[in-house]
C-alpha cells in the first residue's frame, strides 16, 4: 500500500458553490422576516400609546370644560 500525502490524508471540506448561495438567500430571507417582525411589533407599541394618549387627552379636555 503507497504512503498517502497530507493532501489525500486530509478530509475533504468541499462546499458546493450553489449549497452556499442557498445558505446566504435563507440567512437573507429569515434577517428580513426577523426585521419585519421587530418593525412590526413596534409599530403596534406605538398606536397602543398613541390611543392611550388620546383617550387621556380627551378625558382632560373634558374635565376642563366641564367640570
């Protein structure tokens, strides 16, 4: 049996080019998922204190003109 080199010794860590284009479209797609989801959720935190602040608007406005 013939020594082997350290080239044909070592295993091979060969990635195909299409397997890491998928790998980087996935990691794309689940950051913007991720990003919409966070924009989203403060978004609705927002309208929640933008009706919570109306509603105690109205209620001074209302104390002050008629009480």
């Amino acid at each position: 049996m013939a020594p082997q080199t350290e080239v044909e010794a070592a295993p091979r860590h060969h990635v195909p080019i299409l397997r890491k284009a998928l790998a980087g479209v996935v990691l794309i797609v689940a950051v913007a998922l991720a990003l919409k989801l966070v924009i989203g959720f403060v978004i609705a935190i927002f309208w929640v204190v933008v009706a919570v602040a109306l509603v105690v608007a109205i209620l001074w406005a209302l104390k002050t003109l008629l009480w």
